[in-house]
C-alpha cells in the first residue's frame, strides 16, 4: 500500500482496525501513567488539567478556559478557586473588558508545571532506558516517525 489514505467504500484491513485498537489501548495506559508519576496529592485531575492549559496557552478567562476543557463555567469556577488557594494562579481585569478577569500562573504555578513535565519526561526516559535495548529504542523511534503521518494534513 502507498500510506495513503482509503477511500470510503474500501474495507478497512483487520490489521488496521487491530492497530488502531491496540494502539488507542496503549496510548491510553501510557498516558494514565504519565499522569500517575507527577500526581500531587492535593491537586484534582481537573485541576492538573486547568494548570497545565493555563501554562499552555497563556492568560486566559474562566469561561474560555471552560469551553476549553469542556466542563461547565461553575465547575471550571470550582477548580480556578482551589488553584488559587494553593496560589497556582492570579486573577487580574481583563484590560480589554473590565468586567472579566484574566487568569494567569504565579511563578509558584509555573515551578509546579515545570517540576511535574520534568518528572513525567524523566519518568519515561527512565523507563525507555531500563525497559528496551538500544535496538528497540530505534524501533520505537522509527514507529513514532510513522505514526506522525496520523497527525499531519
């Protein structure tokens, strides 16, 4: 085959659908864990989540963050509040509209996303270095390079 896409009425291989399952299967285990190596006990996953879009995306308001994460603007208000009171986070008048406020990090927000990226990158690093042989650490580059086309035009 040529890596290029089928067409609608072509049947999809069953080495393709049990790729996509097996892969959807272990992307979802490796990200679990990821997230289990940095895990704070006082901060909530959706609370990690705001965090770390914050540090993504920059300012940002509460009702955009909540479309963002999809949640309701009562639960994003919710979780805002106990970033605040950890003092993840600061609030300050939107200088377009006064009447919203933009939410940023606090350098103590920006050390906590920092520290929990490093570990979860040192985490893998670790396991990739323990777990595979050289040669299978180049297998598992070339299979990233290939599975980039799922993510391109």
């Amino acid at each position: 085959m040529n890596g290029k896409a089928a067409g609608p009425t072509e049947a999809i291989s069953d080495s393709a659908a049990r790729a996509a399952r097996d892969l959807r299967v272990v992307f979802s285990r490796l990200r679990r864990r990821i997230r289990e190596v940095a895990k704070s006990e006082e901060l909530t996953p959706p609370q990690v989540s705001a965090l770390t879009l914050i540090a993504k995306h920059g300012a940002a308001t509460a009702s955009a963050l909540a479309v963002a994460e999809g949640v309701r603007p009562q639960s994003m208000a919710t979780t805002l509040a106990a970033l605040d009171r950890h003092g993840l986070i600061r609030r300050t008048p939107d200088p377009h509209d006064g009447r919203r406020q933009l939410v940023t990090l606090t350098d103590t927000g920006r050390q906590r996303v920092e520290g929990d990226r490093q570990a979860r990158e040192e985490w893998l690093a670790r396991a990739l270095q323990d777990r595979f042989t050289e040669e299978e650490r180049r297998t598992v580059l070339e299979g990233l390079a290939l599975l980039e086309r799922l993510t391109g035009p």
